[in-house]
C-alpha cells in the first residue's frame, strides 16, 4: 500500500494524523496508549470546512498544565506506549532528530532543547500517532508532492522569528520546494518533521490504484493559502485486484 501526499495547502503534524484517521484508523486506540504512556489525552476527528470543501480536522484535548519536556521525557513516554517496534524506533529516531534541528539552529546542545508545555504533548501525539498509523494502514511507501514556500513571521517561546521558523527550514533541506505569495506558517516544524522522516520519495502523483482519499485541515485558516493536506491511498503499481506484486 501506498500513501500519495499533496501538501499544497499546507503540512502539520496534526494535518497529517487527521488525514490517516479519516482513511481508517482509530484514534480512540491512540489515546489508550498516549495514556499508557503518561500523557492524559482525548482525542477526536472532527468535520471542518475551508474554501467551500469538507475535510476533517484532529481536536487533542490534554487538560491540567503541563511541565515542561526534554528529549528523554519524550522519549520515555514513546517506550511506554506499547506502539508496534517500528513505530516505537521510527517515533524515537523523529523525536531526537527535532530534538537536534532545534540544538542547531538555536545554538545549543540538544540536552538543553525543551518541548513547550501543551505543544510537547501535541508533538508525541503527531509523531507518534502518524508512524502508528501508517503501520495500522499497512503503508509500505509514502511519497509526497513539491512543498509550497510561505514567509512572514511567528511569534513563539524563543520570540519572533521569520518564516519559515529555523527549525522548519533546517528540516526542509535537501526537499524540493516551490514559490508561493503565502505570508503565514503553512508549514510547522512537526509537519516538517514527518515530511523529513516519513516521507520516502518526492514525486507528482500516486501510481497504482487508488483506494481512497482524505483531506485535513489545521486549526487556522491562513489567507491565500490552499485549502489543505490532501493524502491518497493506493495500491502500488504492482498490486492489482488483490494480484501479489511482483518479487523484488
């Protein structure tokens, strides 16, 4: 199975994980293992509308305050969890990589880099929730259309920053991006994240048999932009009406 990814409207961690809920998989079962784990989370896909389309959107609801996270603490939730092997290495390796792209653009070591408050618990949940479910839909492959640029500035933990955030551009590197006029963060660093550690290959389209489609959308609506990440899973090339592929 494949997963084709069109991220002309945009890319976040929560974008992706409501597109791979709405093709099938069952975020009550997340959130019994987020729990497992430590953190005290619901969570819920819920309609959402942009532009005159429908879509769905993910609603993550952690109630209390939350402390502040290091890597390890992150880390050590993951180990907690009981996700699949490959979920748990796959979650590990994109949590320090964040972890380092983070050290590196804010000069300092990566013992020191620190998941803020809530947005700690919705990182885990997107990463951990995106490679879980991608195993869950047996995707072998996922490959994911140009990324669009944007500009403008955010204002976070660290103060003003420019867009793309630093963190964000450091993950991009080495991706194929195209120009847009979008002045507004359409790309988050989690939505980086995934596309640098999930993400097989770049390429314009599915190729096989298409199997069903999803759209997802962020909490924001951000002018100019596409209305947003459209995700498309297929049977690869060499699957056919349940024919097996051919041996490799």
């Amino acid at each position: 199975m494949g997963l084709f990814l069109d991220p002309s409207g945009g890319m976040a961690g929560d974008m992706l994980l409501a597109s791979l809920a709405a093709l099938g998989t069952d975020l009550d079962e997340l959130a019994g293992m987020l729990r497992a784990g430590g953190l005290d989370v619901s969570l819920a896909l819920e309609p959402r509308q942009r532009q005159g389309l429908a879509g769905w959107g993910l609603a993550i609801d952690a109630p209390g305050a939350q402390p502040l996270r290091h890597l390890p603490d992150l880390l050590a939730v993951v180990e907690a969890m009981g996700l699949p092997p490959r979920a748990r290495e796959r979650t590990a390796r994109a949590l320090t990589r964040l972890a380092e792209a983070e050290a590196r653009v804010h000069g300092t070591g990566i013992e020191s880099v620190h998941f803020h408050e809530v947005g700690a618990v919705d990182t885990v949940v997107d990463v951990a929730g995106a490679f879980w479910a991608l195993e869950r839909l047996g995707v072998e492959e996922v490959v994911c259309a140009a990324l669009p640029w944007f500009r403008g500035e955010v204002d976070c933990a660290h103060g003003r920053l420019p867009l793309p955030a630093p963190a964000t551009a450091a993950l991009l590197e080495g991706k194929p991006v195209r120009s847009t006029e979008v002045v507004g963060e359409i790309i988050t660093p989690t939505g980086a994240l995934l596309i640098d550690q999930a993400v097989d290959r770049f390429g314009h389209g599915p190729d096989g048999v298409l199997r069903a489609t999803a759209t997802a959308f962020g909490t924001r609506e951000i002018p100019g932009a596409e209305a947003g990440l459209r995700a498309f899973l297929y049977d690869s090339a060499g699957t056919r009406e349940g024919r097996p592929r051919a041996a490799r």
